[in-house]
C-alpha cells in the first residue's frame, strides 16, 4: 500500500509503472537475510527458512495486487 501511495502521490506513477513498483514492494527480501549469515556462518537454517516462507506468502500478494491492478487501475 505505501509503494502504490508513495509512487501514485508523490512520484506521479501511473499504469504499468505504479504496477511494477507494486510488485517490486512485495517481492521477499529474505535473500539479504541469508547474505549476512552465510557471511558470518550463523543462524543458517533460520535465514533459509525465513526465504522459504517469504518467497512463500509473497505468491498470493502479488496475485493480490494484480488482481486489484486489474479490476480498480485498468
């Protein structure tokens, strides 16, 4: 909601741009997580788990957004 806030009021975003800065928002940013353990060999496990269920729970908001994208911005 920021991302389509920020990009629609402020940046002035509209159509395919305002959607694509959409998705990106609601990418998962595990991968940064898993970087810096396997950077300093901790919490492993956790940092792949983390990626897991991000990467998870990001599929039906992007579905979300597209479908809101589609039937409101279109």
């Amino acid at each position: 909601m920021a991302a389509v806030g920020i990009g629609y009021l402020l940046v002035g975003l509209r159509g395919p741009a305002l959607f694509a800065a959409a998705v990106t928002a609601a990418l998962p940013t595990a991968q940064n997580i898993f970087t810096y353990a396997n950077r300093y060999n901790r919490g492993l496990l956790l940092a792949r788990d983390a990626i897991f269920v991000s990467t998870f729970v990001s599929v039906p908001v992007i579905l979300v957004i597209a479908a809101v994208f589609d039937r409101y911005l279109t």
